[in-house]
C-alpha cells in the first residue's frame, strides 16, 4: 500500500470506511454489498427491538428473599 492509499483511506469517514469494507468483502460488486449491508443493518434492528422489549423501565419494590418482613 502506497503512502498516498494510506492518506485517501485515512482521510475518509466511517460511513465510507464500512461501504469499502462491504465492498471488498464481496469482490467489488456494488450491488452485493448494498444488499449485505441493508440485510445486517434489518438484522441488528431487529436485535435491537428484541433487547428493548426486555428491558425494565422501572423496579418493583419488595422484600429480599429469604427474609421475613
């Protein structure tokens, strides 16, 4: 890698950084990695919402098990 390679690549944002990463992944076919990077962005959505379902927003107050109250 030349050192102006290494100045382009170090000069780019994320967002282009992972578009060239998706794009090398799958041999430089465009097409392919917009596909790959739209089905992990609906995969981790949907991780997403399921991590939010379980989430508490509150507590309940009671007693500590295994001690009388």
């Amino acid at each position: 890698m030349t050192a102006a390679q290494i100045a382009e690549i170090a000069s780019m944002s994320e967002a282009e950084l992972i578009a060239l990463a998706y794009e090398e992944a799958v041999g430089g076919d465009a097409r392919r990695a917009l596909l790959q990077a739209i089905e992990d962005i609906l995969s981790l959505e949907t991780k997403l919402a399921t991590a939010e379902r379980r989430i508490s927003y509150g507590y309940v107050r009671g007693a500590v098990p295994g001690q009388g109250t």
